[in-house]
C-alpha cells in the first residue's frame, strides 16, 4: 500500500507517486494494492530541510487506518523518496494498530539525510 497524500496535497498534485510505484509492486509480485486503508490525517508542511527529529515531530500522528479497518498481517508499505524514515515509521505505526504484525517499507529514492 502507498504512504497516502492529505487530500490537498493530492489534489493539487493530481497524483500520488506511491500509489503509483505500489500498484506496479503489486502486480508485479502477486500482491493486493489498497490505496484506501491508510489516510494522512493531517495536512503536514513539507519535510524538506528539517533534522531527524523535527521531521519524526512533523509527522506524528499524520495517518491513520480508516474506521473499520484492519490491516492485513504482513504489509508492503511503499514510499518514492525517503530521507530519514520518519514518514513511513509513523505510517507503520498506525498499521500496526490497525493489526498488522509486519510492515515491510519500499521506497524508490534515498535523499541524504539531513543534518
């Protein structure tokens, strides 16, 4: 599954680059693309040029499953670009609560960290 947008950044993007790299992981491994389980439920500024923990204190409480929802045991949760890992360790952390036991990250780009 994709690490969702908020629904601003979506509209004015037009587009999620993860929900686009995690229906290609999908098909190409067999596995079940969900875009809708996870929201971003906060509209968070963007990460560019905070450290380690302004960027883990930026995204806290950002995602959530959908009420009802529960996740599957183990999920793929995909990310284009990733710089410290805290977007898709607080996205794991919702999914966890939402049941699953293993959240394995995916992402196509590292950045250098930032200092």
């Amino acid at each position: 599954m994709p690490v969702p947008l908020h629904p601003r950044r979506l509209r004015e993007r037009g587009f999620n680059p993860a929900a686009l790299l995690a229906r290609c992981v999908a098909q190409e491994r067999g596995g079940r693309f969900d875009a809708g389980l996870l929201e971003r439920v906060r509209d968070t500024p963007s990460q560019t040029g905070l450290d380690r923990r302004a960027r883990r204190a930026n995204v806290r409480g950002a995602f959530r499953v959908r009420a009802g929802g529960r996740a599957a045991s183990v999920v793929w949760l995909v990310d284009d670009v990733v710089t410290t890992g805290s977007t898709l360790a607080e996205a794991a952390r919702a999914l966890r609560r939402a049941g699953a036991r293993e959240v394995v990250a995916i992402c196509i780009a590292r950045t250098p960290e930032a200092r």
